[in-house]
C-alpha cells in the first residue's frame, strides 16, 4: 500500500526537513505554502461567522508555514518519520501518514 506522507513545518526548518526525507529515500515531493494556527494559539479566540472577519484573523495571527507531501511505500514511512524526527528534534513540526486506496496517473494523451 501507499501512503501519502505530510509534514508540516515552520518555513525556518524547511530545509532541515526536505533533506531529511531525500536521505530516507523519497523519490519526490510537492509543497504547499500555507498560514497556520496551533490550538494553542486561537485558544480564546472568537471568531465572527462572516468571511471577512475570518479571514482577517487568520491573516494577522497565523504564521507562515510550510507543507511538504510524499507519496511512498508504507514499508518506508516508519524510517522516513525517524529521520525526520530526528533532524527535527526540538523543533515543532506535525507528520500525517495518509493511506492510498488508489493512484490513478493520466498522461492526457490516453484515456
């Protein structure tokens, strides 16, 4: 099975990251650059329901971050979180391991 591997990270450990997946044998990646919240950070926080308002809140309090996906082999992931782990130690940092029912890949030319 395949799982689709997602740590987030603060944008000042990026590097220390992707290195730390490309020495455990990622083929490769794709990252997403977002604003993000811990839960102890909007703790207290209350929100009006309009958009705007929202979106203001998040803006003026979230912090930049980053979001680096992998696709890999479920056999790989348990040494995959180690490394990361590991260069990551100390720091903050979140890994979700999502499993993949299926991949379907289109070169757009057949299908």
């Amino acid at each position: 099975m395949k799982v689709h591997l997602r740590v987030f990270v603060e944008i000042r450990n990026l590097g220390k990251a992707m290195n730390a997946l490309t020495d455990a044998g990622i083929t490769g990646f794709y990252i997403l650059e977002y604003k993000g919240m811990s839960p102890q950070d909007w703790k207290g926080f209350s929100i009006k329901e309009d958009p705007e308002s929202a979106i203001k809140m998040i803006k003026d309090h979230a912090k930049n971050a980053m979001l680096i996906c992998s696709v890999v082999d479920e056999e790989k992931v348990d040494e995959i979180v180690k490394m990361v782990r590991e260069a990551l130690m100390g720091e903050k940092y979140t890994i979700l391991e999502v499993p993949i029912r299926r991949i379907i890949i289109s070169d757009g030319k057949n299908e």
